[in-house]
C-alpha cells in the first residue's frame, strides 16, 4: 500500500489512511480473497473523516465482489 505524500502531506494524515485501509483489508478478507488490490488516495481522503474513508472502501469492496460474480470463471 503507497499512500502519496503530495496527495497527504502529513505523516500523521498518512497513517491514519493506511491503518484504515488494513482495517478495511482485514474485515473484507473473505471478499478480496484472489484479488491483487492496489489503493491509491486522492485529495479528498487526507481531509476525509474515518468513518468516510471506511464507508468508501466498503463501497469500492461491494462494487468489487459484484463485479466478480457477474464474470464467468475461466
């Protein structure tokens, strides 16, 4: 995980959305099983609330086990 510091440029703001993003990781595992995720923030996650950043990320994992089912298997 690579949050930017010209997106965030304190290293207290970049913590604060990693440890969110592990978080996140950690309850969504059963949904991100077999995924490769790359997270890269934006400018509106350095001023993001926690309960913002982690709404966001449970929309992006919804978004991401729906998309995975509509696709057949290989």
């Amino acid at each position: 995980m690579a949050i930017a510091k010209k997106r965030a440029k304190h290293a207290v703001t970049r913590n604060r959305i990693k440890r969110v993003c592990r978080e996140s990781f950690r309850l969504h595992d059963e949904i991100l099983t077999g995924f490769d995720v790359v997270v890269m923030n934006r400018d509106a996650a350095a001023s993001a609330s926690k309960s913002e950043l982690r709404n966001s990320l449970d929309e992006l994992w919804a978004q991401l086990a729906q998309s995975s089912k509509s696709k057949p298997a290989a």
